[in-house]
C-alpha cells in the first residue's frame, strides 16, 4: 500500500469493504488551509481551516463538498415538491412512505460522487441506485460500481457513492426498503483539478499572479484584488498535461467595479482528434461566476481558453475551477493528484501492510500487482517521475516508457544534445540553427529549437516556412517564433497558428457559425456552410439544402415519388408514408412524439421550445433560453432564479446562478438581497452601498443614510447608527442627539 494512505478503520457490509476513515500524510510545508505533495488541495471543512489536519476535516465538510477529503463539489437535486426534503439541508426531513424515488441533478453531466443520508443505519445496501441517460427520447441506463462506497459518519448514516459515469446524467432513481429511509442526496460532477495544471505565460507577457486564479479562493474570500489573477493579454490559458474528464467549468468574476469579465469566450480543446468546444457570451451583462458544461465526449481537455473578444482589454481573474477527475498520476489512493484509471474507472483496493508477499504484489493472497505509481515490496516505492503514466514495471521498478525527454531504464538521462521526445528517439529539426559546436539544439522535450530558425522558417519547431494562409489580414502576419496569427483567423480556421478547420459542424469567422441541420451527417463547408455531403432526405437546394421536397416526392434528393395509393397523393418528405388526413378536410392528424418539431418529426426542438409538437415554450428564467426538448427542464438558470424549470425565485440569504451565492454579511439580517445580482435590498443603520459595505456619508445617520447629524453636534459628528453626537454638543444642548436645551 503507497506509504500516504493511512487508513484509522475498516468496515465490511458483505462482499462490500470501504474505508470509513483515512487522512493524507504530506512532507511538503504547506500554507495554511492547503495540503498535499504539491500543497495543490484546497482544504473545505465544516467550521474553517482550523479543523483541516493533513486533509483530514475533523468536523466533517462543508456543505458544499463530499467525497474523499472533502474535495467533490456537490450540489443539491432539483427541489420538486413532493421530493423538497432531499435538497432542504435538513438531515431529519426524509422521505414518507415511497419506496421509487426520481432525483433531477440540477446540472445535466457526469456523475463521479454522490452523498445520501439515511434516517436509518446500514441502508445503502437495501438501496438500488440507477442512473438514466436520455438519447433520442430513450432512456439509456448506468449503474454505479458500488466497490468503494465510503461511510462517512461512525452511526452508518451517511455515505459517499463514487459513480463515475460513462455519459450525462438525467435522473436517478432510489428503490428499495432503503429508499423509504432516505433523507438528503448530494450530486457532484467532480473535483477541482484546475491547480495541477500549467497556466501558460506569452513571451512579453507582463500579467501578474496567473497562479491565484487557481488557489482555491472566490473573490468573498479574498482581502483585495490583489489576490486574483492579472492578465495584460485579454486571454488566460492553461494547459492539462494529464489525462482527464472535465464534466463542468466554474468561472468565479471580479467584482463589476474591477475590470471583470463582460463579454468573453471559453475555448476547449480536446485530445481526442482535435475536438473544439466554444462557449461565447457575447451580452452585456454582469454576473458573479458563470457555469459552463462544456459538450465533449469524452472530456479529456488539452486546453483551456478563457479570452475577451479582439481589441478587448486586459483582465482581472478570481478563480478558475475545472471539475472532474484526472487520471495517471504518481499517487494511487481514494484521493490524490489524480486517481488510477482502472477498468471500472476506480481507484485499486488498498490491501494490508503486514502479507508477506514477494515484491511487486500484494493482497491477503499476494494476488494483486502493484498499483500504477509502485513498485517493489509492499509496493512502498514509487515509480520514477519521469516514467511515462507512471507506469513501471512492478518487481524492478524499470520504466515501460520514458516521459518525453528522458531515457535508461528508469528514465533518469536526459536526451542528449540534438535529440527529443519519448525515449530520445527523435532528432532535432535540420531547420534549428546550431550552437557554437555547430550542434542543432532543441529542447529535449518538445524538441522547440533553441536558437531559433534558419532561412526564415517560423513555429517553434521550425515546421512552417511561412505564416498560414490563413491568418486574417492581407500580409498574413504572425509571431515570428511561435507562428501565432497576430489578427486571429480567416473564417473556416481556428487555434493559434490557424492551421486547424472548423470543428465539424460549424463554420464561419472563429467557427462560431453552425452548419444547416439539413446537411447529411451535418457537414458543410468550413468557410461558406454548404453543405458539403449533400441534403438529408426530405430537402434539395444546392448546397443550402433549404427547399423541402416539392408535394408528391420524397427521400434523398427528392427522386422518389409518393404512392398513387396517398390520399391526395401526399406522404412524409422523409419516409414516403403516406399522411393520416381526414376524407372531409383534408386536415392531418400526424403528431410527433415528444420532443421532436414538424413536420419531419426528426429533429429536436429548436430553442427555446420543448414538448409534443414543441408547442410550449422554455421558461423565460432559462439562460439562453435552453431547456430539456423532452422535459421542458432549463440546461442552467438564469441568476436569481431555481427550479427544474425556473420557475422559483432564490430563497432568502441566496442569489447567482443556481442560487449558490450567499448575500453580503452587511445586507440586513443577511437574507435581503436582489436575487438576480446580490445587491442588498436594505441596509442596516449607518450603511449603504450595494454590499452595504460603505459607511454613511460624513453628517449623515440612520437606515438608507436619510437622516442629518443634529447642526449642534460638535464639528458636526455624530454616530452613523442612531445619531448621537459622539463629541458632545455645542450651543448648551443637551446630548446625546444634541437636539434640544
């Protein structure tokens, strides 16, 4: 077992053995309220940091972490009415008497961690949990591995479920005895991995502290501006060297009077082919923080964009989070840098210390490897870091593959001089130039030349002997070393050197255009959007593909001719079957199934419309006017509102997105604020401001500032609450309001 685990107690519910208790042993000299070998971990404890040891929370979390030393963020199901009590925060409001329960996770993703609270110990496993994915109007079911469930109480009350589920998350469902006795359920889409990635600096860059955006902190509880991010650059850009799954981006704003974020782009890039995901708000509206799940599958990120718009300004930054899991690390536990990638998408069981099992294998039977990180007896010995993947082999410790960069057996020789990459195996390019020994340098990991380029040729390889041509602007201009197009893209291309198309499906300037949905397989044009495969069934027109079939002809390209036998010789444009029409007037009685708009009865409802025949209309609270084309339940709400639908306003003492801010202490009693903005709707005596953080004005008192310091108060002063004159009063009147004689 890797030497940080120190579990405290085991508990086994049949076939099922969890670890109740356990705490991350750490070398590193870690600031306050940080842990871990790179002090990455934020700590999130009930009662503050002071209750945080080694990522152990003495108290227990906070409530809006789970999981594994408190570092899932969760969030509440859908409050429906008859379910109100799984989301109240009341763990001894339960469920009545119902032995099928449908949860509505209030963020449509993946799923890696559920906490469920039970009136009863010893329930979760008289408990089936399921959950539902919704393609095409079918529901698709994922079952969660239930091997390392995790009870977090000593009573047997509550548990933490690691689900990790393949695709987004709909609904769950609760049966069983056990779900008669269910009290609260908690959703998480995963954890912050943004901290263990690399924030990457331009050359001239003159930004300041890119690292405090990731450190854990929202701008409430930051003592100034000083503690967010600063960038010159209008764009803050990380990279992820790791594999991972990123389920949903928090984007945490300066405040508005601090040159926030306004109109801005979050760019994904993905590892799998290349694969763009563009997120554009492109109104002038404020808000806090902004949720952003981004439409990847699977969603290993490569990059992250997050950019003002050409000619923008510079930036500040309170906070980035990336949540989700990242995978091959050097710690191999319930909760490390990252966790290993297992066939279930686990982390490997820890056994006992004490088997006497040869090296490389342990378990009550020495049955099991190694897990992925060690090796050697006990696997107390950690795979060398420059092991690809950290993966060696576990009786010698030999590396399987070298990081790029490093070769030997165990990876510990740097590539020599004109030689790259995994392994060593490339050679530098012949367009570098060479050093005084007339050698051709290159950084021994990317293989970037050091000494820059010969014959003019640009890139950080040297790979292009010109800018693209498809940088915007008619010299085609780009950075001399890195090839960056300085004006940005022609339409059709997109990254930083614009050599990629548009993703598929999209087209235009920053490919933010989408091609016709009535483009087979939904392809068009890069750079004009015709479609490029032709019409789906049903439509012609030349490259818009914009006509339907003409009456009596149907199918691809409209060749095929309705049957004489249709009534009025009319059928589907699509299938060629004939319409349901009455003999009298003619009029069709054709319906499409739920979700789904005529008249072809094939395609999702547009925005913002959902239901049968899309004859309702999204909730006008929806952002963006985006709702579930089955449901009718909103994708995210817009800030003040809640509610599968949004059809609730943000209870007291709650405003933002999803109602997850918390009002400013100094709004009065705490609970009266704009559920939209979180400006105070009253103050108390002696305050203003939208946080009601600023002090009346100099000879002003009392609630809203409204009242005058009496004009016998000496120098005017009076106490910004109730008035009194705090330097006593002039003219023989009497104190403490100086009002009379």
């Amino acid at each position: 077992m890797p030497p940080s685990l120190k579990p405290v107690t085991y508990k086994t519910f049949g076939l099922l053995t969890l670890v109740s208790l356990f705490s991350y042993s750490t070398q590193a000299n870690c600031k306050y309220g940080y842990f871990g070998d790179t002090c990455g971990f934020k700590c999130h404890c009930d009662g503050g940091d002071s209750h945080c040891t080694e990522g152990n929370c003495t108290k227990g979390c906070d409530h809006k972490y789970i999981g594994p030393l408190c570092q899932y963020r969760a969030f509440p199901p859908i409050e429906e009415p008859s379910t109100r009590w799984m989301m109240d925060g009341n763990p001894n409001t339960c469920n009545n008497g119902n032995r099928h329960l449908v949860a509505v996770p209030t963020f449509v993703t993946r799923v890696t961690y559920m906490r469920v609270t039970f009136r009863k110990p010893d329930r979760i496993n008289k408990t089936e949990i399921s959950m539902y994915h919704v393609a095409n109007g079918t529901d698709i079911v994922m079952t969660c591995s239930r091997r390392f469930t995790r009870q977090v109480d000593e009573a047997g009350k509550v548990y933490d479920v690691p689900c990790y589920t393949a695709r987004p998350t709909h609904s769950i469902t609760f049966d069983g005895e056990g779900a008669l006795h269910l009290c609260e359920i908690l959703i998480s889409p995963g954890r912050n991995i943004a901290p263990f990635q690399t924030v990457f600096k331009f050359v001239g860059d003159k930004s300041q502290r890119l690292n405090a955006a990731l450190d854990g902190l929202i701008y409430q509880d930051r003592l100034s501006l000083q503690d967010c991010a600063y960038t010159t650059q209008r764009k803050y850009q990380l990279t992820y060297p790791a594999k991972n799954e990123v389920n949903m981006i928090l984007v945490f704003n300066s405040p508005e009077t601090d040159s926030p974020l306004i109109k801005f782009r979050v760019e994904l890039e993905s590892r799998r082919n290349n694969e763009f995901y563009i997120f554009n708000k492109v109104d002038n509206s404020y808000s806090a923080f902004f949720i952003i799940i981004p439409d990847l599958n699977p969603g290993d990120i490569k990059k992250l964009d997050i950019r003002k718009p050409i000619g923008g300004s510079s930036f500040f930054l309170c906070e980035v989070e990336t949540l989700g899991e990242q995978y091959c690390c050097t710690q191999n536990f319930l909760l490390g840098s990252c966790i290993e990638n297992t066939t279930d998408n686990l982390p490997a069981c820890h056994k006992r210390e004490n088997t006497p099992c040869k090296a490389g294998f342990i378990g009550d039977f020495c049955e099991d490897p190694c897990p992925r990180g060690y090796h050697g007896h006990l696997c107390k010995s950690k795979c060398d870091d420059h092991c690809h993947e950290h993966k060696c082999d576990p009786v010698t410790g030999d590396c399987i593959e070298c990081n790029p960069g490093y070769h030997g057996s165990k990876c510990l020789k740097r590539c020599p001089s004109g030689f790259y990459g995994s392994g060593c195996s490339k050679e530098c390019s012949i367009h570098c130039k060479t050093n005084k020994h007339f050698t051709r340098e290159c950084d021994y990991v990317t293989g970037h030349c050091l000494n820059g380029c010969l014959n003019g040729r640009i890139g950080e390889n040297c790979q292009y002997d010109k800018c693209s041509d498809h940088c915007k602007g008619g010299n085609k201009q780009c950075d001399g070393r890195f090839g960056t197009c300085l004006s940005g893209c022609e339409p059709g291309y997109i990254g930083l050197e614009c050599y990629s198309e548009c993703p598929k499906g999209t087209y235009g300037d920053e490919c933010l255009q989408e091609c016709r949905q009535t483009c087979d397989n939904g392809e068009c044009d890069n750079i004009n959007g015709n479609c490029t495969k032709g019409c789906i069934a049903g439509f012609q027109g030349a490259g818009l593909c914009d006509t339907a079939c003409e009456q009596g002809t149907y199918g691809k390209g409209c060749k095929e001719e309705c049957s004489p036998n249709c009534i009025g010789g009319k059928c589907d444009i699509v299938t060629g079957k004939c319409f349901q029409c009455d003999i009298v007037t003619g009029k069709c009685f054709r319906e499409c199934s739920v979700g789904y708009k005529p008249p072809l009865c094939n395609e999702e409802c547009d925005r913002p419309y959902f239901g049968t025949n899309c004859a309702q209309r999204c909730s006008s609270s929806c952002q963006g006017g985006l709702c579930h084309p089955f449901t009718g339940v909103c994708n995210l709400c817009k800030p003040g509102a809640y509610g599968s639908r949004c059809h609730k306003e943000c209870p007291q003492g709650k405003y933002g997105v999803g109602c997850l801010m918390n009002c400013a202490d100094n709004c009065q009693g705490q609970t009266s604020c704009e559920a939209d903005t979180g400006t105070c709707t009253k103050c108390p005596p002696g305050r203003r401001g939208p946080s009601c953080n600023d002090e009346c004005n100099f000879g002003k008192y009392g609630p809203g500032c409204n009242h005058f310091c009496s004009e016998y108060c000496h120098k005017g002063v009076c106490n910004k609450v109730d008035g009194s004159c705090t330097e006593g009063c002039v003219g023989n009147y009497k104190p403490p309001a100086c009002l009379s004689k």
